[in-house]
C-alpha cells in the first residue's frame, strides 16, 4: 500500500468514526455496539499512521518503503508499555 492509499483509508477511517459519533450522539446507535466499532476504528487507524511512519523512516533512511508492514494491533496499541 503506497502513502497515497494509506492516506486514503485514514479519511475513510476519520469519516466512519465521525458518522458513528454524531449517530451515537443522536441515538441512533446501539451503545455497545458504537464504541466496539470506534475501538475497531482506533486499532486501525493507529496501525495506519504507524504504516505511514514506517514508509517515511525508510524513504528516509534509503530504504524500500515497500517493505513496511502492517504491525499487529497489540503491538501499535501497547508500545508505551
């Protein structure tokens, strides 16, 4: 996935999230099924920036951006620990 793609799938992640929190605001949303999805949302929208990061660190460093992977959520998500 280049950065214009990831780029691409972090707008569509933001609009979803934002969709689902004026939905959830206005009831129109089961509680417990909202946040569900708006953790979902946040486990790949943080695997997406650190995607993105990734590539740049190696454009940087002169290496292939392609080989970036998509890291596990428990790793994107528990790094501060």
């Amino acid at each position: 996935m280049d950065e214009k793609a990831i780029l691409h799938r972090i707008s569509e992640f933001i609009e979803e999230e934002h969709a689902l929190r004026d939905a959830h605001e206005r009831a129109e949303t089961d509680g417990d099924e909202a946040r569900q999805r708006l953790r979902q949302l946040e486990v790949a929208l943080d695997q997406c920036w650190d995607l993105l990061r990734q590539r740049r660190a190696r454009i940087e460093a002169g290496q292939n951006p392609d080989e970036a992977r998509v890291r596990p959520a428990s790793q994107v998500e528990d790094y501060r620990q």
